[in-house]
C-alpha cells in the first residue's frame, strides 16, 4: 500500500521502530495502570471509569507533544548532519514528529479503553489486552506513519 512511499523516501525507514516503540511503550504504561486499577476494583462507578480514561488521555497527549518535540528536533538534527535524502530534513522530522504524536495519543488512549471494555465483556483484560494492544498498535502506528508521509511526500 505504501511501497510507492517507501521507494521516494526510504529514509522514513530509519524512523519506523521509534514511533513503533514509543506508541508500544505508551500504551503498554497505560493498560498496565488500568489492568492494576481493575484487579483493584478502583473502577466500580462508571464516573471513576471515565475519570480514568480522561486521566490516561491527557498523560498520553502532554507526553506525546513532549516526545514528538525532541523526535522533530533529533531527526532534524540527524538527517541534517548526514544530508542523506531528496527531502529537506525538516519535511521528515514534522512527518515523525506528527506520527509520533498521533501514533502515541491514539495508543494512550486505547490503552485505557481496551481493558476497560473486555472487562466489561467478562474477558479477562490481563490475558487478552496485551496481544489485542501490540496488534492495534503497530498496524495503527504504520497506517498513521506512511499515511501521513505519503500525503506529504507523493
């Protein structure tokens, strides 16, 4: 789908397991605090469940914003010293920054939300939330990632 994207710009390549991992890492964080939260039984009330879910979302969005900023300004720095594409450096470092941010915000989020809703279905989330997560994360993070670079870049 994205091989076009791939063949103009493969320096985006570079980046890929960044924003991987950090949407990984995010989201891991965050269906950890909610599965302690559900073992706990902190999340009886609807209200304490959507106060939760707020809370994760705005921890993801301060941290995305705050990694997104030092990815743009790494990149920017690195491919400006090695000068190694057709595009500018600032052009690849806003498609990382921008992908890192949503990649990280969207994986916070469901972080928060995935345990919460198997629970809900009598699954239980600590057993099916960590496969289900790493599985969204990476198709949702490389949609997002070459989605994002194919708009810009083709």
């Amino acid at each position: 789908m994205f091989e076009a994207t791939l063949e103009a710009v493969t320096v985006l390549i570079l980046f890929q397991p960044m924003i991987l991992g950090m949407a990984g890492n995010i989201g891991t964080q965050s269906l950890a605090v909610t599965i302690l939260g559900l073992h706990q039984d902190m999340f009886d009330q609807n209200s304490k469940a959507k106060k939760h879910i707020f809370k994760e979302i705005s921890i993801g969005l301060l941290n995305s914003a705050i990694l997104a900023i030092l990815a743009f300004g790494f990149v920017t720095a690195l491919l400006t010293v090695t000068n190694s594409s057709d595009q500018t450096p600032f052009d690849i470092a806003k498609v990382v920054g921008i992908a890192i941010f949503s990649a990280m915000s969207i994986s916070s989020m469901m972080g928060a939300i995935v345990p919460l809703s198997l629970h809900k279905f009598k699954i239980d989330p600590a057993s099916a939330s960590g496969p289900l997560m790493t599985t969204l994360n990476d198709i949702i993070a490389l949609v997002l990632y070459f989605g994002i670079a194919t708009i810009m870049f083709l």
